[in-house]
C-alpha cells in the first residue's frame, strides 16, 4: 500500500529555497530522531524546534494516540533539552471541553476532549517535566487557512459549497447559543509560533515560567502512570508556559455557518426540535444517511467542473466528531499581552475564505464552477 501526504502546491517552492533542507523519517524511533536533530554538514546546531507532531484522528484506539503523540514529543523533547535548544515550541490543538459561555484563560482546566484530547494534554505534562527544556506551549483555536485540509473547518467549508451547490440551506443540529468555536488562521499559527520561540530564547525558561508559568494539571486516569513512559505522577506539580491563540473573531457554530455558508450563496439555518433531537439520539446510527446528499453532491460537483476535477484530498464527509457539539472557546489577551503578538487575520471574512477556495481551485483540487 502507497501513502500520500497532501502539501499544498506553494510548498515546493519553499523546498527549493537554498536556506531548506527537508528530512522525512519515522519519529517513533529514537534513531530516526536523534538524526532528524543532526544539522547539515559545516553548520551551527538548531536553536528553535518548533514540534507541532501528534496524531489529529479522533477515533484512532488509544495506544496509537499514546505512541503517535505522547512518545513522538517525549523523544524530540528529550532530545531537544540534550542539544540545549534555545527554543522548543509545542502546538497543542484545542480538544478540550470547554464552557458554552465565555472564554477560557490559560490558568483554567478545561476537560480534554475524549481520548483523543486526553494524550494531547497529557503530553504537556510530559514535555513540561523534561529537565533543561526550553518548552513554551501555544494552544490554539480551529485552525483554517489556505492548504490546511484537516479539522473541523475545512470540513465544514467543503460542505457549506456543496449545500451551494444544491441551493439549499446548510442546516445544524444545535440550536443557535453562544457554542464558541473559536478560530485562528494559519498565518498567525506560523506567526504566534515564531513569536513565542525568539519569546522563550530570549527569557529561558525559568525566567520564562516565572513570567507566564501554567500549571499543567493532572486530567487522565492514575493507572496510566505506570503503562507510559515519561509520563509524571498524578501528583507531581507541573509548570510550564503557555499561550492560547485565537482571532478576534469570536467565532461561534452560528458565526462560523453563516459567513462559510454565504461565500457560496446559500444560508445557515437549524432543523426543528423534533428533527434535531431525534437525530442526536441516534447519531451513530445516522452518520451515513446524514452524509449520502454530501458525499453524491460533493462528487457531482467534481465530474462537472471545468476542467473536471479527477482527484482531490478534500471531502464532504462528516464523520460522528464533526456533527457532534463542540464548544472551544479561548481568550488571546496573555499572548497579545506578553509575546506583543499582532494577529494577521483577525477576523474570518468572507474574503479570508475565498482566498482559501481560490488557492485550491487554481492548484486543481476544488471544482470550478459557473455558480461559485
């Protein structure tokens, strides 16, 4: 079996940059690590790492989430601390439970979300107990942005075309609330993680703690202890800095439907609540009757694109995760506050979306089409 790795087709040209050197291997291995941190030939040591590894497949079983995300960033970031990094910055993604009103600081403890979420945090904990680590965390909102073709809002972007295309209403199960989905574009990903890297090589990171230390709290079961590697007790204290990033969006389920929905001409509406419990109770079972318009529509639209559109990484499928409720909602004051950092795409417009479908079309993996 052959796996493909989808890069968007402005990343060949940063390969070619005199400056890149690309390396591919398999971070489960200690070896493979160990010689991903080896620089080339006649050069200086790495100062920054920026480690944005983990598995992002919500319904992977346990041990792969364990060995894909907790033992990958155990391995850099043991590594990293021996090389005496200056900067190693962890992304964590925003699978947590949180409140349906209001947004979260970075001294809360929201729940993690599911098992996915769980070894998420848990390799926090993890990277946040390694001796001589220059580690400093940014937790961030959705993320979306040209390329980026996981996650939550590429999945419902694609959708909200396809009900476009149908010229029909998207419709939510959830009824319109406060629900924060909080969003943050892929340039200020790649900004928020440079800031906080010259933040940290600048401070180290006892300073660094002193400034913007969190408690990473104990959020798994007591009996894992013994089962991970690397993974500290339930009552073992750990600090270790860290940011949320958001736009200033302050996106929510409703915001999000109705600006995606009204870049293809349709609208964002609810079903009934009649309709909408009865789906709810019985979810699991109804995935695939949900998603039969979807999946048809989305390949119809492929076939009659002009030019048709013979292959393409995007998909109008919503597994159980997607059309379940989720509310992730974060405040970016500390970030803005102590790293001064100056978002590039503060609000998710319209424009901000087409940017994205346009840059799809013109490398062939959206379909083009008289209406949209």
């Amino acid at each position: 079996m052959t796996l493909y790795s989808y890069v968007g087709t402005e990343f060949p040209e940063v390969l070619a940059k005199d400056n890149v050197q690309y390396k591919q291997a398999n971070l489960t291995i200690p070896a493979a690590v160990t010689a991903a941190f080896d620089p080339p030939e006649g050069q200086a040591p790495y100062d920054y790492v920026f480690d944005l590894t983990g598995e992002v497949a919500y319904d992977r079983p346990e041990m792969v989430q364990i060995n894909h995300t907790c033992n990958v960033a155990r391995l850099l970031g043991t590594e990293a601390a021996k090389r005496n990094v200056k900067a190693y910055v962890r992304l964590q993604e925003p699978w947590y439970e949180c409140s349906e009103k209001g947004t979260h600081d970075e001294k809360e403890n929201p729940k993690p979300l599911g098992i996915l979420g769980t070894w998420w945090h848990e390799t926090l904990r993890i990277l946040g107990a390694i001796e001589g680590l220059n580690l400093v965390i940014l937790r961030i909102g959705l993320v979306y942005g040209p390329y980026v073709d996981f996650g939550l809002m590429a999945n419902v972007l694609t959708v909200a075309s396809v009900y476009g295309f149908m010229k029909q209403p998207m419709k939510s199960l959830w009824k319109p609330g406060k629900n924060p989905m909080n969003t943050i574009h892929s340039e200020d990903v790649a900004g928020g993680l440079w800031a906080c890297g010259k933040w940290i090589a600048e401070n180290g990171r006892a300073k660094a703690d002193g400034i913007a230390g969190e408690e990473i709290f104990f959020n798994n079961e007591k009996s894992k202890v013994s089962e991970v590697v690397g993974m500290p007790a339930a009552d073992q204290k750990i600090v270790a800095p860290l940011f949320n990033l958001v736009d200033d969006n302050e996106t929510t389920l409703n915001k999000a439907g109705e600006t995606m929905t009204g870049l293809f001409g349709t609208t964002f509406e609810y079903h009934n609540f009649v309709t909408s419990a009865y789906v709810r109770f019985r979810l699991e079972d109804l995935v695939e009757e949900i998603n039969e318009a979807h999946v048809s529509a989305w390949a119809e639209m492929l076939t009659t694109s002009t030019p048709p559109v013979v292959k393409t990484h995007l998909s109008a499928y919503m597994d159980t995760f997607a059309l379940q409720k989720h509310s992730m909602g974060f405040s970016n004051d500390k970030a803005k506050k102590i790293l001064g950092y100056e978002l590039k795409k503060p609000y998710m417009t319209r424009d901000v979306l087409r940017e994205i479908v346009d840059k799809w079309k013109a490398e062939g993996s959206w379909p083009i089409l008289g209406g949209q």
